[in-house]
C-alpha cells in the first residue's frame, strides 16, 4: 500500500506527460491491487496467476520509471528511492512465486500418483 501511495504521490507532483504519468499509476498500484487479491484466491492455480500479474505490473513500473530518469521528467533521486522499493517487491514476488510453484506441482505429483 505504500508503494501505491508513493506512487499516486509522484504522479501528481509531475505536470504533463499524462501518457507517462497514467500508465505508471495503473502499474504501480496495481501491484498491490493484485496481491490483495492474491490472498483471497479460490485455488493455489488462481494464487499463482495473480501473483504472476503483480510481478508483470512491477516489471512495467521499473520500465516507466526509468523512462521518467532517461526522460528527465523528474528528479532521479525521487524515482531512484521507487526503483529500490519496487526491486524489493519484485524479489519478495518471485520468491513466493517460486515457493508457491513448488509447492503446487508437489501437490500435483502427488495427486497423480
């Protein structure tokens, strides 16, 4: 949720470039929108797949930021301080994925046999 605000932060303090600034704020806060949602899932399938959408959204978030530093749009040191905090998400995310996918095709193996 910090991140999001963050992010809603940020993308009121830039003037113009409503392109940039809107796909950045459907990205950055749908990240957390997605593991919200991820905790209420109906199967370990549907975990997955959710997770799977935060960690594309926070892919696409390090892509809008580093194009407002390349840009010049915004300070760097605003955005640098977003990059670190979406990296960390970024890893926590693949790390749960990773643990969840391992996780569920143990249950299928077993399942199978």
């Amino acid at each position: 949720m910090t991140f999001a605000v963050n992010i809603v932060t940020l993308h009121d303090s830039i003037k113009g470039y409503s392109a940039i600034k809107n796909q950045l704020l459907k990205s950055g806060t749908s990240i957390g929108a997605n593991i919200h949602e991820a905790n209420y899932a109906q199967s370990k399938a549907d975990f997955i797949a959710k997770m799977q959408i935060a960690l594309k959204e926070c892919y696409e978030t390090d892509y809008w930021l580093k194009l407002l530093i390349a840009s010049k749009i915004t300070e760097n040191k605003t955005i640098d301080h977003l990059i670190k905090e979406n990296g960390k998400i970024r890893r926590l995310l693949i790390a749960s994925l990773n643990t969840s996918k391992s996780c569920f095709l143990e249950m299928l193996h077993s399942s199978a046999l």
